[in-house]
C-alpha cells in the first residue's frame, strides 16, 4: 500500500490562536455511561451513544484560507471547486529561514532544484520547522513570512495552492501581509497550520488532499490534509 503522511493537527478544545479569535469549544457533552439512562435499545441490547460539541472561529487548526477570506467580492469555501483542494505536490525544504525570516524567489528557486521536482501547477508545501513550536505560545508568532514577490513566483508557476505550518503565511503582527494581498491579486489560496512536513522533504512528486467542509459563506474551513506517497 503507498504510505500515507497525516498532515492535520489534532483538533482538540481551546487550541492556539491568535488573539483576534475567540479560542475554540470542543467538549464531549454526552458519554456512553451517560446515555444508559436514556433506556435505548432492548433490554436484550441496550444501546448507549456519545457525543461532542464543536464551537470555532473557521480558521483555528489545520484549515484552507477562501478566496473570500482575502477579499470582499472571493468566493467563499462552499463555492470554491473542489479540485483545487488535492492533486499533485511537493514540499519544499526551507528549515533554513530563521524564525521571522522572510522567504524569497530565491529560496524557493533553490529549494525547487534540491527537491527535483519542476513546480508547474502543484500545490506547494513549505517545510519551515515552525510547527516544533506547537502547542506553545511562540507557534503563534515565531513562523517565517512568504515575501509578496515568493507568492508572485508561486503563482507564475501556475500553482494556485500553497500550505505552510503555522498561523499564517504572514507575519501576522506586522499587520503588513504581504502574501495575503498577492493571493487576493492572483486568485490563489492557502492551507495553514499544518504539521509533519518534515517527512515530505525529498520526497519528490507526491499526492496531497485537504478537502473543506461545504460551509455556506464561510471565510475558510477546517481540513483533514493528508499526502500519499508512492513509496512503500
């Protein structure tokens, strides 16, 4: 069978973000010892059940950006085609770039030659180490910046999906976002908060899928990302 990388963070209550957003719900409110008194089932079989309640701003955890979510007239998740959301990837090294650092043409050129692959509308991983943060506080605001000229290189490369670990393809508290103005000029979008990217580096080609909920009108949605490689 190919070998399957999970690229999802665990979804778990109160998970890190940043400070514009309520922090989010997850709690079981129903547990199977709770439900017997519901008296379901037979008295042969009784039948017990469990269950969660989910409250969350739509971009907390591993999730893809709408075009929606960078401006005003974008379409929102449930209406974006839904072969943007997998098809063929690569990750891109750049463990290099200091925290706060800010990745360029440059790097990607360099980081595209080692990784062998020629970027021609792939969907783009980029592998910065950030996500060794998590759960910690500097995972908010320790991730490198996707300069706007490395989204404009993306994009003319025909890739119209890029993910990173981390809040943000930006640097969020320099309020500048220089990457999230490119992809709302170029029509492109983004996954963010992703994680094991690290086991994607060198492996050239691969398959990737983060496919969102059909939220009606929503900015993002939360995504269970995943590559599949052909080795064994």
């Amino acid at each position: 069978m190919p070998k399957i990388i999970d690229l999802t963070l665990p979804y778990t209550d109160h998970m890190p973000c940043q400070d514009a957003f309520p922090a989010n719900v997850f709690v079981q409110l129903r547990s199977h010892e709770d439900t017997r008194s519901l008296e379901m089932g037979t008295p042969e079989d009784p039948f017990t059940s469990a269950w969660h309640y989910i409250s969350t701003v739509d971009h907390i955890g591993t999730h893809i950006d709408a075009f929606y979510h960078m401006s005003p007239t974008g379409l929102p998740i449930d209406q974006m085609p839904l072969e943007l959301f997998f098809g063929k990837a690569v990750c891109l090294d750049l463990r290099h770039i200091p925290d706060r650092g800010m990745i360029t043409p440059k790097d990607l050129e360099e980081a595209e030659r080692k990784a062998g692959v020629n970027i021609d509308g792939h969907i783009v991983l980029l592998c910065t180490g950030v996500s060794r943060y998590y759960p910690k506080p500097e995972c908010i605001y320790s991730n490198p910046g996707l300069s706007g000229e490395a989204t404009h290189w993306l994009a003319d490369h025909h890739s119209r999906v890029h993910g990173v670990e981390g809040p943000s393809t930006d640097i969020m508290d320099t309020k500048l976002f220089p990457s999230h103005r490119v992809c709302r000029e170029r029509k492109i979008t983004h996954y963010e908060w992703l994680i094991h990217l690290d086991q994607l580096v060198g492996k050239g080609e691969f398959q990737f899928y983060g496919v969102p909920l059909r939220l009606t009108g929503a900015s993002a949605s939360p995504v269970r990302a995943f590559a599949i490689l052909n080795e064994m």
